[in-house]
C-alpha cells in the first residue's frame, strides 16, 4: 500500500495563509504605492445633480502653488477614443454610456468636471477650491416611478425619455392561472439603493515609462485583465504594454469589477506628464461616485390554489439605472433579475416586465447578490403572505410547493436549470436547530403577555459560478490557472480569479495540495498581476471556487499527467503502468518502485534531457469554463423582538441552513456566511440611501447612512449540507452571495410575523424604529 504521505485538505478547516500578513500590517494596498516623483490628483465634482456648466475658469488653480497640470472635462475626453463600453446592449434599448468627465451637463452629484495634480494631495485639494464654475441648474428626477411620467425631467433631452428599456415575457399560461386561482394576493415592495462601502476605497496608481513605453497600473479591483483591456481600449494603448497590478484588495462586494472615470483619467495623466499618478478615493466620493447597488420598485401579483399551492405569478419590475448605464447594469436588470422569478419553486405559469429608468443619480452596478436579491425578496413575501392568507403555517406553504427533492436537475419556467438541491430536508434542519415549534409556543404566550416576537422564514436559491458565455452572463464565463512545479517540488499556482477577502489563497491551495499530493506549505498561490497570470475573468458573482477552482483542479490534472510520464521513464516503464496517489508515483504491479515529486522535477529540469524528447519542465496553463451555472439554497430562521414603545427591532436569533455543495473550507465558508448575513441583515433594518429632491445626496456620509454594528447582529446559527454540482470538478456551488440573499426575506418576515395580529401585512425595508413604531400604532388593530 502507499503510505499516506499527505493528509486531505479538501474539508478541512485550515487556518487562511494570508491572514498572518493581513492583520500584521504587512498587506500591500494600492494606497500603500507611492513611486519616486509622485503626482496627485484630486477631482472636483458637481455639486449638482442636474445643471449646465455655463463657464470653467481653471487659470488661478494652474497659478496655484506646487500644482502640476489642471484639466477641463473636454481635455481629458478628447484623449479617449470613445465613450465607455456597456456589455449586453440589446436592439429594444436606450442604453447611455459617458466619457470620463462631465463638458456641457451634469447629471449626477459627484459627476467629474475637472481634475488638479500637483505635488501633494493636499495641495490638488486646495487647487480644487480654486476652480471657478459657473452652472445654470436643471431640473432633477431622482423618483423612478415619477421619471417615467409625462413632463418628468429629462436626464439626456437627445432620448426625449428617460425610459432606458421595457421587456415583456410570460411562461406558461397565467391568464389561466389567475382564472383558476383560489385566491390573489397583491404587494408593493421597494428596495432602496444602498452603498456598498468596502472597507478599502477605489484607488488608483499609474506610472507611464517613456523609455520603454510601458504603463503600470496599480489598482483596487476586482478584475484586474478587464480593467487592463477596458483603459486600453478607451484610450488607444496597446494592451500588452499595460500592466494592471491589485493584489491587496480591502473588500469590493462587486463595486470593484468595472472601470471608473478616475481609472481612465489617471492613465491619460500619467502618459501626458510622464510622472507616477496617484488617486485615493475619499470615503464622501464613494458615496457619490462609487456605483450603488439596488434601487428598485417591483409590483407582484401571485395567484395561489386553496391548497397554498402556488400557481402563478406576475411582476413587475422597475430599476433605478442611475444617469447612466454602467457596465451590464442594464442587462442585469432585464435578462437575470426576472430569471430567478420562481425562486425555489414549482410554478409554471408566469408574466414579467423589466423596466430599466434613468434619474440624476450616479449609476447603479454590481452590489452582492446583484439581480438576484429582488425576485428572492419577492417570492418569499409571497409565499408569507399566501400562508397568512390560509391561515397556513409558512413552513408548510414552502414545503408544498418547493421543487421536489430528487427531481433535479430541475428546469424552471424562467430556463434556468437548477443542478442539485434537497430544499425540503435543508429547510426541516434549520426548523429543528431552531427548535421551531418551541419557537412558535413562545411566541403564541408573549403575545399573551402583550409582547411583539416575530418568526421568519425564507428559503432562496440564487444562479452562482458565472458562468457559461452567452447564458444569463453577458460576459466571458472561463477562468484561467496555471500550474508550476518546480525543481525542488515546490507548487506555484497563478489563477486569473482576483481575492478581495474571499481566501483564495487558503483554498486554491488546498485544491492543488489534494491533485498534487504536496503538503499545503509548499504551495504558493498568486493572483492579481496581469503580467504574470494568464488572462482572467476576476471574482464576481459566486464564480471564484466554482469555476477558478476548478481551472487549478484542470492544470492539476495536466501536471500530474505529464509528471506520469516523467516518471514512467525513472521507473523503467510505460506510462500506462504508472500511478499516482498521494504525491507518490509507482508501477502498478511493483509498488515499491515509487519516485516522487522531487525525483521527477529532478527529471524535469536537470542537466540530462527527459526521455523520449520529452519536453522540459513541468508547468500547465488552462483554462476552464462551466456548462451550467450552479444554484445554491439556503433555509434561514430569523427571530425579532420589538419594543412597542420605540419600534426598535431586535434580532434575537438568526439560523442559516446553507447547500453550496462540496466544502473546500468549512471555516472559509462560514466566515463568508456570516459576512453575508451581517450586510443582508443592514439592508434590512438600517440601510438606505436617500436623496432630496433636488438630487443632492442627505445620507452622503456615515454621520447619516446607517451601516451595521456588532451590537445590531445576534450570534449565528450556521450550518452546511452538501449535495455536489454536476457542473464542476469539485461538485461545489457559489456561497458569497446567498447569505445576503436570504437575509432580507428572513427578517423582514420576522418583523410583519411580530406585527400580524395587529393588521400589518407588510412594511418596506429598510425598518427603521420610526417605520416600525408607526405600523404598531396605525395599524387596524394597532396598541396604544
């Protein structure tokens, strides 16, 4: 037998390699770069949200002290070759892009105008102030329902509309649905925009060398080969002269995946004045000009049987775009926001239309659970509302209607087919560790007492690992991974997925160290340089493990086959005849004849040639790319407690049942959880970004925009149960996003539970004491 030479990693809850470096202090950001020579920019935005700039005067700001250069709008745009590209633009709509900087209109608060670089940041700030703009204001829209009235306020005049696009679609028969239906309920739901704050700004280094022609890059980033191709292509640079640089990225939750006006205007910059240029976000211009996530009215109507049984549904769904389209923002919205209409569930029978709105905001973009999180939302107030309705218990109203287990895979009506799942069992697990029926007793005596208690459920399934080309993706779905052995036996693995916070150096590693049979010290994991790594797609959307992942378990496989080869020579046989297991290689009849790695990269790259001609080295580059999305589900539990007196919601417990497939770290995979649940669980009580209605931003800092505290989050429940995807080598299902998902559902929910007795059938996010305490007390039935 051979020995185990190296204990399984794939399972194991192994401590994250980077975290040593993180929180010693020794993590490089893109903030902690600073070249010799070094210029700073500084941006001066629009105080307005809509207004023609009548007049620019820049003349005293370039007399300013230690000032290096000061551009207009028109300077900076007449370098780039076009306006910014937009992915997934379809022929029925009026997708808006920009150039980097506002020339005649504003249409947003914190739209760039002009740009200062001098010798210290604090003097581009003061050269700032310096700047004289002369603007004549505009009238602003910044409702989305009210932009698409007549005599609204145009944000572009050209399109004589602010309606982006409109799509109609059905499955099914619902007309007759709704015919057959033993009843109907109705909601509004509004979801507010939310910023998404990473803890780390964008920030931005680019360092232009004339004598070579090459331009460095250093950014914070998601995608660090998009951002390479995207400010190559805007401004006209050859993209195998462009270096692009991210690898300590201090969060991005998807802000980070497109490119930004400051990314652009750095370059042009930095080329111009042939010095290092250098931009570091403020935390007040991330909530202006960092894209926002949400921004959405959606309007269902769902049609139920007597028996709680969903029949169909139709919806309606408005996004608030922004003044522009950013990336695939536009697509998202149209094509994969309704995909996932029939959340979890058997239902045939469906109607939606996807409408896309422009107001005089900044755009919205990429936020966790992007396009996701509205349908979820949607259906699990539905299927609380049908329970309420037949006076059914909302577990039982799930059950009956969840897409049976063992039916998969399971096509939906929407054409998503949904790859492995066991809804009913995971939901029965998170009842039983909440101790639900006890829960519910509990509940029944402090009513009695006069005390609010609420229960909530939700059970979500959202489209992870992004995913097959031309799918519900508008972009590449590959990824890259290169696999290195070297002389000594020591692994080096390159993947094009970009970390933000997830571990990819723990678990990419751990995957490797199971396919090469080499202990997990011995391999490194690098990322994030577009020079060294071959071409990658980047972290979004659940795709990293999924489909990076399974990239390194591909060039694994490659290195081991031509290893086997190597090592069939060293042991004096055919290739067949040799296997391999736990880093060992040995004939299949003779197992004591074994060589390991070592002797075979001694082989590989020694002074004798290889046998047969073989070719030196032992290196792999791949890429891979998924046939199907994977679909993620998760049973959640929420327990409010509210005081009457104040309507402060406090969430007392918070259960989550979590099926991402096979494991590659338990602890990784928690700590994603919980994250998730945390930003989930502030979108539902205490997040919204809220605009005057001139369009000036009221919530623009942290003094006003409320974000979650230790203090606002009970101590969670989680567990995890597998059932492996088909679609992957390593049977795993994206988990970043799904928690933020079911979050919201969850406690809002709890909260209309607590209150149900007293009329209140729903209440918007986020439930803020003031929403709240006015539901308790203008209810039917309200106390007091």
């Amino acid at each position: 037998m051979i020995p185990e030479v190296v204990s399984k990693s794939i399972g194991a809850s192994v401590k994250r390699k980077e975290d040593r470096r993180l929180i010693t202090g020794a993590g490089r950001y893109t903030g902690d770069v600073q070249p010799a020579n070094t210029l700073f920019m500084a941006v001066l935005r629009s105080p307005h949200a809509h207004a023609r700039i009548l007049d620019l005067d820049l003349s005293i700001s370039r007399a300013a002290p230690g000032v290096a250069a000061v551009l207009s709008g028109k300077d900076i745009n007449s370098k780039c070759r076009s306006e910014f590209h937009l992915s997934g633009v379809q022929p029925h709509m009026k997708a808006k892009s920009r150039f980097p900087m506002a020339e005649d209109v504003v249409r947003y608060e914190g739209e760039p105008v002009a740009v200062v670089l001098a010798d210290s940041p604090y003097r581009a700030k003061d050269a700032l102030d310096l700047i004289v703009v002369d603007y004549e204001s505009l009238p602003a829209v910044v409702d989305l329902e009210a932009a698409l009235a007549d005599g609204s306020p145009l944000v572009h005049e050209e399109l004589g509309t602010n309606l982006c696009f409109h799509s109609v679609k059905s499955a099914g028969d619902p007309d007759r649905a709704f015919e057959e239906a033993h009843g109907v309920v109705s909601l509004r739901l509004e979801q507010p925009r939310l910023v998404p704050n990473p803890m780390e700004p964008r920030a931005v280094v680019a360092n232009y060398e004339s004598g070579t022609g090459d331009l460095t890059m250093w950014l914070s980033t998601q995608a660090p080969h998009q951002e390479r191709g995207f400010v190559a292509d805007i401004i006209g640079f050859p993209e195998h002269k462009l270096r692009v640089i991210s690898v300590d990225v201090g969060g991005g939750f998807g802000c980070k995946i497109d490119t930004y006006p400051e990314t652009v205007i750095a370059a042009i910059l930095a080329i111009d004045n042939t010095r290092p240029v250098k931009w570091v976000e403020e935390r007040q211009e991330e909530f202006t000009s960092t894209i926002h996530g949400r921004g959405e009215a959606q309007y269902v109507r769902a049609a139920y049987a007597a028996d709680g049984v969903l029949l169909g549904m139709r919806l309606d769904f408005y996004t608030d775009l922004g003044a522009y389209c950013f990336g695939g923002s536009h697509a998202v919205a149209d094509i994969l926001t309704p995909s996932g209409a029939s959340g979890a569930y058997r239902v045939e029978h469906l109607e939606w239309n996807t409408t896309g709105v422009y107001t005089n905001k900044m755009s919205v973009g990429p936020y966790r659970g992007y396009g996701q999180h509205a349908t979820a939302y949607a259906v699990e107030r539905v299927m609380d509302r049908i329970a309420a309705e037949l006076d059914l218990d909302p577990a039982e109203v799930r059950r009956r209607n969840f897409i049976p287990d063992g039916s998969f895979p399971y096509l939906t009506a929407t054409g998503r087919e949904h790859d492995s799942g066991a809804y009913g069992e995971t939901l029965d697990r998170a009842l039983e560790l909440a101790g639900y029926q006890d829960l519910r007793r509990e509940q029944q005596e402090a009513r009695r007492q006069g005390s609010l208690m609420g229960i909530g459920l939700a059970t979500t399934v959202d489209a992870s690992g992004f995913g097959p080309s031309g799918a519900l993706s508008v972009r590449p779905g590959y990824e890259s991974a290169t696999v290195r052995i070297g002389p000594t036996g020591g692994v080096t693995v390159l993947t094009g997925s970009s970390p933000h916070g997830q571990g990819h150096e723990t678990t990419f590693a751990q995957i490797a160290s199971d396919e090469l049979g080499i202990p997990l010290e011995d391999i490194e994991v690098l990322y994030g340089d577009t020079r060294l790594v071959p071409h990658g797609v980047g972290t979004r959307a659940s795709r990293s493990l999924v489909v990076g992942g399974s990239a390194v378990v591909k060039a694994s496989r490659q290195v081991v086959e031509k290893a086997t080869s190597l090592a069939a020579g060293l042991l004096d046989t055919d290739a067949e005849h040799v296997e391999f297991q736990n880093g060992i290689f040995f004939c299949k009849d003779i197992q004591d004849r074994r060589v390991t790695w070592a002797e075979v990269a001694g082989v590989a790259y020694g002074a004798q040639p290889p046998p047969d001609g073989m070719e030196r080295g032992l290196e792999v580059s791949t890429f891979w790319e998924p046939t199907g999305y994977t679909y993620p589900f998760t049973a959640a539990l929420a327990v409010v407690r509210i005081d009457q007196d104040t309507g402060s919601v406090t969430l007392d417990r918070f259960v989550s049942v979590n099926d991402c497939g096979t494991v590659i770290n338990p602890m990784v995979v928690v700590g994603q959880i919980q994250g998730g649940l945390a930003q989930g669980i502030g979108a539902a009580l205490l997040e919204e970004a809220v605009w005057d209605e001139s369009g000036q931003l009221l919530t623009g800092s942290f003094m006003d925009y409320a974000m979650p505290l230790a203090i606002h989050l009970p101590e969670f429940t989680v567990e995890l149960v597998e059932t492996p995807s088909p679609h992957n080598f390593l049977g795993a299902k994206g988990i970043g996003e799904s928690p933020t998902i079911v979050a919201v559902p969850a406690v809002v929910n709890a909260v209309v539970d607590a209150l149900a007795h007293l009329g209140v059938s729903h209440l918007d996010i986020p439930l803020t004491r003031e929403k709240v305490w006015n539901a308790i007390n203008s209810g039917p039935n309200a106390q007091g």
